[in-house]
C-alpha cells in the first residue's frame, strides 16, 4: 500500500512540475514575443496641421523627422521649432501608451499588477 501511496505522490508531483514547466514555457515565449516588439517598435505624430511628423523608438528616441515644405518657408524658426517639439511629445506619450498596452497584453492572466 505504501509503494502505491509513493507511486500516486510521485506521479502527481510529476503532473505539477510539468503544469510548472508549461506555465514557464508560456511566459517565456511571451517575455521573447514583448522583446521583438520593443526592439521594433516605431510611434509617429503629426502636428494638428500635418505640417511636422516625428517618429520615436521604443526609447522615446527621435527616429524619423518629415517637414512640410511650404511649413519651413512661411513659419519663423520658433513657431517651426515649438511645432517639433509638441510633434515629438505627442510621439513620445503615444509611445509610452502603446508600450502599455503591450506590456499589459503580456501579462499572466492571474498577475494581479
């Protein structure tokens, strides 16, 4: 009766590690997936006239920069600069949301955070 007890522990301890395992092998692939993601990931604005375009990495870093031409001839350089500027926040904060939403899309559906 014994060996049949340590049998049965055996086996359902056998049945938890693999349940571990595959739980590990899940967030694994999620974690490599939310990585990809990041290191690709590409957010662009426009000013509310579509005059400036700025593109950030997942770093907030300014990647891209598209000018209107027409823009460059008729602004001063500090309404043209102000536009950059407010063009590049609103690329950074959408960056900021869309890094949210991936992060949120990765998390264990039992993770109370």
């Amino acid at each position: 009766m014994t060996e049949t007890a340590d049998r049965a522990a055996s086996q359902a301890l056998r049945n938890d590690l693999e349940d571990v395992y595959g739980r590990y092998e899940e967030l694994r692939s999620g974690v490599d997936e939310l990585q990809r993601s990041l290191a690709t990931m590409q957010v662009s604005a426009e000013s509310s006239d579509g005059a400036v375009r700025a593109t950030v990495n997942a770093d907030g870093e300014l990647i891209g920069l598209q000018l209107d031409h027409q823009a460059c001839r008729e602004w001063n350089v500090e309404t043209l600069a102000r536009v950059i500027v407010e063009t590049v926040q609103h690329a950074s904060a959408g960056k900021h949301r869309q890094v949210e939403r991936l992060v949120t899309t990765h998390r264990p559906p039992d993770d109370p955070a």
